[in-house]
C-alpha cells in the first residue's frame, strides 16, 4: 500500500504544473483502478492523493475536498466492481473529481463552477478512462501481476 501511495505522489508531483488548478491532467489518476481489483488500493490512493494535494496551491483545502473526492470515487469503484464492468467503474472518479474540486475552485479561487466541473472531469477522463482502462486491460493479461495486485482477494476480476 505504502508503495502505491508514493508511486500516486511522485506520478502527480512529475506532472505538477498540469495536476492542480482547474486542468487536473494527473497520470497517477489511473492508478485508483487498483480500487476495483483490492479493497487495499483504497486506503493507498487516498493516502497518495492526501500527500500529493498537500503540494496544491490550495494546500489543505486542497487535501481535504481533494481527497474526499478520491475516497469517494475509490470506494464507489470497490463497491460496485462486482457489478460494472472496469469502464464504467472508472467514469466515478471523472465524476467525483468533476463535481467536487469544481466547488474548490469556485469556493477559494473564484473560478466559474461548471467550466471547472467539465475541465477537471475531462483531465480524470482522459487519464483514468482512457489511458488507464487500456493500461489495466492490458495487465489483467499478465497473470503474476494481478496475482500481485489482487493478493488477498477470493478472486481475480
């Protein structure tokens, strides 16, 4: 878990000048899609997105609705990963991301809500729907690995 925190860290922090504001284009962003293969990877993304917003030009605020919006989203797709397929359990985040860090903005920068909604829900799409659903469908094909990222779970999805 440790490991997939700080990996979440170094992945937004790389891409700083993009991951905060209302552009929100975080690559590291994909990796709450390990929330759908182990109840685990909730508490490392929320802990990953926690340090990392810490970083923000909001700072604390910024750790704190931030990362209730990840929570939310890591939770959804835990819950529901028996029910959606991996597509459809990666538009959470594009949603709670959208929806929530649009209010940041608007509340501490006084940016227009839903122009914010749409751009940081288009950056959560982009990284996490797009890029990340290819990269997971392309794991899931390697036994060792999902062996890794499920380890602890009944079975594999």
């Amino acid at each position: 878990m440790g490991v997939m925190a700080a990996l979440y860290v170094v992945l937004t922090l790389m891409c700083a000048p993009l991951a905060y504001n209302d552009v929100q284009f975080r690559l590291s962003e994909m990796l709450i899609l390990l929330c759908y293969f182990n109840k685990d990877h909730v508490i490392s993304m929320t802990l990953g997105c926690f340090i990392a917003n810490l970083f923000s030009p909001m700072g604390f605020i910024d750790a704190g609705f931030g990362t209730a919006a990840t929570l939310i989203a890591a939770l959804l797709i835990y819950i529901t990963r028996d029910k959606v397929n991996l597509l459809v359990a990666s538009l959470f985040p594009v949603v709670t991301n959208g929806l929530i860090v649009a209010a940041e903005l608007k509340i501490v920068n006084g940016f227009p809500y839903w122009p914010s909604a749409l751009s940081v829900a288009a950056g959560e799409f982009v990284c996490v729907s797009v890029l990340g659903v290819m990269i997971f469908m392309l794991i899931r094909r390697n036994r060792k690995v999902m062996k890794l990222l499920t380890s602890g779970n009944s079975s594999e999805r």
